[in-house]
C-alpha cells in the first residue's frame, strides 16, 4: 500500500472517529426523549415535560456538532478515494444522499418544533414531533450502515466499464448484512444514551441539585440500560457475529486470535495473539464455547487464519483487541445496569453514593466501546474496502493526484479545527449541565429573611 493510501487511511479514520461520537449520543437520547415526551402527554405530570426539553437541548447540541464534523468526510470521498468513488458512487451515493435528507430535513425540522413550538401547537403535535425527531435520528443512521453493509457484503450490483451499477435498491436496503449489523450499532447508541442519561443524572444527585429531575434521569437509565444491555449481547450482537461467521470467517478468526483452525474452538477471555507464533498466548479460554456461540454445535469446526491466505489476514491485533474492549465494556455495563435494578428493587438506589459515583463516572465508557466496535468492523475488513471486489489500496486516489504530504497537511487541519470545536461543545454542553434542567421546583431550603427595621414614625404622623 502506497504511503498515500496509508495516509488517507489516517485522515478518514480519524474524521470519522471525531464525528461518531456526536451521533451516539442524538440516536442514543432520541427514544429516551419520546418516552418523557410520552409520559407527559399521558399522565400530564410537568417533570417528565421538563426532563424531556433538557435532554432535547443536549440533542441539539450533539445534532448540530455531528453534523458540522461530518460535513468534510462526504469531501474525502472525493478527493482521497476518487477511485472508489468513480467506482461505486452510484450505489453508496442512493444510501449516503437519502442519509442526508432524513438528518439534515428530518432530524432539523421537528428539532425546532420540540424545543421552541411546545407553547404554539398542541400536546399531541408537539409529542408528534419528538417522535418525528428520533424517528429521523434512527433512518438516518440505518442508512449509514446500508451503506457500510453493502461495503462488507456487496449485493444487487453488476459491473460494467469498471463501474459498478445498482441493479436493486431493495437488495441494498435488504442487505442480509445489513439488519443485524444496524440493530448491533444502535442497540449500542440506546446502551450510551442510558447511560448518559444517568451519569448526569448522578451527577445532580452527588451536587445536591435538581435532585428530582435526578433521581427521574436515574430511574429510566437504569431501567433502560438493563433492557439495552442484554439485547446488545443477544439477539443483536449474536445474530451480527453470525453473519461475520457466514461471510467473513477471516475477520472471525481475527477477532477470536484463532490461528488454527479448531473442531470444538474455544473461546478466548484474554490472551495476546501473536502473529510471529501463530498462536494467543498466556490465554484464558473457555473450552468449546466458539464453536457453539459461532454454530449451535460444541464439535463443529472454527476455522482459524491459517485457513486463509496471509495477504488476506486483517491487521490481527487490532482487531482483536478493539473487539475485546467492546466485549468487555458490555460485559460491564451489564453489570452495572443489573446491580442499579438490584438497588432500586431494594429502595437503596438514590442513597447509595458509591453507586451514584460509578454511574457518573461511566459515562466515557460506551463511547469508548462504540468507537471499538467500530474499528472491529472496519479495521476486521482490511484488506478490502469492497469485500472481495475492490480492495483498499486500489480505492484510493492516485498518489500523483494526491499526495501523502497533501493529506498529512489536511489532516493536521482537520485535528486543529475538530479541537475547537471539541472545545466549543464542550463549553455548551458544560454550560447545559450547569444551568440544569427549566422550571425545576427547587429543593434547597431558603434563607431566613432579615428583619427589617420599622420605618420611623414622623411627627405629622
């Protein structure tokens, strides 16, 4: 691979990166915000209405940074990789422009209805919007991952001229690939917007503020991150792994760090895949559990890297271990959703501070395990950029059209640029969380009044 195909590989991979984190949290607080939006409108009580317009002001924020950090990736396309674009821009462009409409159309429109409209339309309209809002958070996002999928199992397609043409848009969208892989990711965003929503609601707790709005934001994060975190794990994140076993059994074997192929594989915990000997070392495995979780079957045979040309192995330790951090960062939060149902069931949930310590402070974590989760999933396709069609370094433009040095230039532009603007939202949302939810009943207990001297009596009196 030419150093500026490396090169553009950094810069995309960083952008996108940068801009992921800010739909994780508008795809993650979307439904969260149409259940408070949904309470309100059914039991007419004004905190869910209140925790409902806080959290849509943190949407807004994350909506308007997202798509501002999103913007110089749809250039990429073609400066960086015009080959892949001159090749493959009548499909990938179907999904990425009907991407555009819902989250820039959709998503916009009924944002300013929910935040500025709840005195000008009725409940119903203003509930209806909210629905309107998440709604185009979710389309927006499953047509990001159409795209992605078609990437990892390209389908109803044909080439002519060396250019590949849709030959059906409804094998696009249906992409067996597709379904599982969209549930897994945002099943992810729900698991991030849960948490979110209780970190910070932790936070208010610890502080001593707008506690009844805490103790609400906690309640619904618990109980939604329970639910979140086991669907993560199955169906969602069973049923994508068994795609990735059906079409992309190398990127398998990578994740596991399987170099041989096995009858009865286990299943590694940890361990450290070195590709020098062919082998994890210093593993902790559960005996045939790979075999079963992959197949249904405890003596079925896993094959291993050494099934597969070494030209056509991904970058193994990074996908391995991206797909471990994920693994294991799931593995967590169900732990601490299941232990936070343990405590509200037992009436201790908003008086323990150890507890309330460790939501808060969980808050990075999800991000964390979406970022890897996705670079299990890119990285694991390497080397292809079209699986089994056009490869990575074929996608790229060509070095004497665009250099390396040009795209290291960039790059260092982009990471000054994103920095300011990771400043910026930072200081809004900071402010946001500061200011704290509207027309909350405080619950401090007020000063006593000075007394005040009687006014002299004058004489005329």
């Amino acid at each position: 691979m030419t150093d500026a195909a490396v090169a553009d590989r950094i810069q995309f991979a960083f952008t996108i990166m940068f801009h992921y984190l800010f739909p994780i949290t508008t795809m993650g607080l979307g439904p969260l915000i149409v259940l408070l939006s949904t309470l309100h409108l059914v039991k007419g009580d004004q905190k869910y209405a209140v925790a409902a317009k806080f959290w849509a002001r943190i949407f807004a924020i994350n909506f308007a940074t997202g798509v501002v950090t999103g913007i110089p990736m749809e250039f990429q396309f073609g400066t960086n990789w015009a080959t892949f674009s001159r090749f493959s821009g009548g499909i990938v462009g179907q999904t990425l422009s009907m991407e555009g409409w819902f989250a820039f159309f959709l998503e916009s429109s009924f944002l300013g209805i929910f935040l500025f409209g709840e005195k000008r339309v009725s409940p119903f309209v203003h509930w209806l919007s909210g629905v309107l809002l998440a709604l185009g958070a979710l389309i927006s996002g499953f047509f990001i991952v159409a795209t992605d999928a078609w990437m990892q199992h390209p389908v109803g397609y044909r080439i002519e001229h060396g250019v590949a043409h849709l030959t059906s848009f409804w094998a696009l969208v249906s992409n067996p690939f597709a379904w599982w892989q969209y549930v897994h990711v945002i099943n992810g965003a729900f698991v991030a917007g849960s948490i979110l929503m209780g970190s910070i609601g932790a936070y208010y707790l610890l502080s001593g503020r707008h506690t009844e709005f805490g103790r609400l934001s906690i309640t619904i994060a618990v109980a939604a991150g329970a639910i979140f975190s086991v669907t993560q794990i199955f169906p969602t994140g069973d049923m994508n792994a068994k795609n990735v076993v059906e079409y992309q059994p190398v990127k398998q074997a990578a994740y596991e760090g399987l170099f041989q192929s096995q009858q009865c594989a286990s299943e590694a915990i940890i361990g450290m895949p070195s590709t020098e000997q062919h082998k994890l070392l210093d593993p902790i495995q559960i005996p045939c559990a790979l075999s079963f979780l992959a197949y249904g079957e405890f003596r079925h045979t896993v094959l291993g890297l050494n099934a597969f040309p070494k030209n056509m192995w991904p970058p193994v330790q990074v996908t391995y271990y991206a797909y471990h951090v994920m693994v294991g960062l799931g593995t967590i939060f169900l732990g601490v959703m299941f232990l936070g149902i343990f405590l509200w069931w037992r009436k201790w949930l908003f008086d323990a501070k150890w507890f309330l310590w460790v939501l808060m402070l969980l808050l990075p974590f999800p991000y964390i395990a979406n970022e890897a989760g996705w670079v299990t999933t890119e990285v694991g396709r390497q080397p292809w950029l079209i699986w089994g069609v056009m490869q990575t370094a074929q996608g790229a433009s060509p070095a004497t059209t665009v250099t390396a040095g040009e795209t290291i230039f960039t790059l260092l532009g982009f990471a000054g640029m994103y920095m300011l603007i990771g400043l910026l939202f930072l200081f809004l949302a900071g402010r946001e969380l500061f200011r704290g939810p509207d027309d909350q009943p405080s619950t401090e207990v007020p000063a006593p009044a000075e007394p005040q001297a009687s006014p002299p009596i004058s004489a005329a009196e």
